[in-house]
C-alpha cells in the first residue's frame, strides 16, 4: 500500500473516531437535558397541588363547613354569604 494512501486512510481513520466521540456526547446531552425538562415541569406541575393539598385545602374546608353554597349569580357568593364567612373566621379565633 501505497505510504501516502495509509496516511490519508489513518487522517479519515482519526477524524471519524473523533466524530463519532462528539456525536455520542451531543447525544448524551440531549437525553440529559431532556430528562431534566421532565424533572423541572414535574415540580411546576406537581408542587402547587401539593402544597394546595397540605396547606391551603384544610383552611379552605373549615370555612366552607359552616356555610351553605353560594347564592348568587353564576354561583358567586353574595355579600350576605361574605359577612357569615367573615363572622364565623373571626368567631372561630
């Protein structure tokens, strides 16, 4: 074989090996990067509900346990629903 050919054969050799190192660590990347979306939207998603569930979901139900629903329109509490809510969180102190 020719000495000029087996350089040129062992260059393409070498520069193929390093594409294929760069292209596995692009790769890699992307999957990590990917995963870490999943893990970053789950916690937006996820952490409002459960922080709705222990903090704000009990304080939610002891006003609402005394009360009858809403009387007004679409379903909104009137001001009479409001002033029982208020009497019955400051009588409950």
């Amino acid at each position: 074989m020719d000495p000029e050919i087996k350089k040129l054969l062992e260059e393409t050799h070498a520069l193929a090996r390093e594409n294929n190192r760069m292209l596995r660590a692009i790769r890699r990347s992307q999957w990590l990067g990917f995963i870490f979306k999943i893990i970053i939207w789950a916690i937006v998603l996820l952490l409002p509900l459960y922080l709705y569930q222990q903090y704000l979901q009990p304080i939610v139900k002891s006003f609402s346990s005394g009360t009858s629903t809403p009387s007004g329109p679409f379903g909104l509490p009137t001001s009479a629903d409001i002033q029982k809510l208020i009497n019955s969180y400051t009588a409950s102190k």
